[in-house]
C-alpha cells in the first residue's frame, strides 16, 4: 500500500468517515 493511500485512510478513519473493516475490505479489492 503507498504512502499516499495509508495516509487517507488514517485520516478518514479517524474522522470518522470510514469503518476501519470496510475499509480493509474494500482495499483487499484493489489489491
């Protein structure tokens, strides 16, 4: 995973805007 896209994710996890184990899923996706 880039650094770029762990930094969004961290951001919008802990904002609130994304459950961390949706998020993982949908990543898994793109992987």
């Amino acid at each position: 995973m880039t650094l770029r896209v762990k930094a969004l994710e961290t951001i919008l996890v802990e904002k609130g805007y994304v459950d961390p184990a949706a998020l993982d899923a949908i990543v898994e996706t793109y992987e």
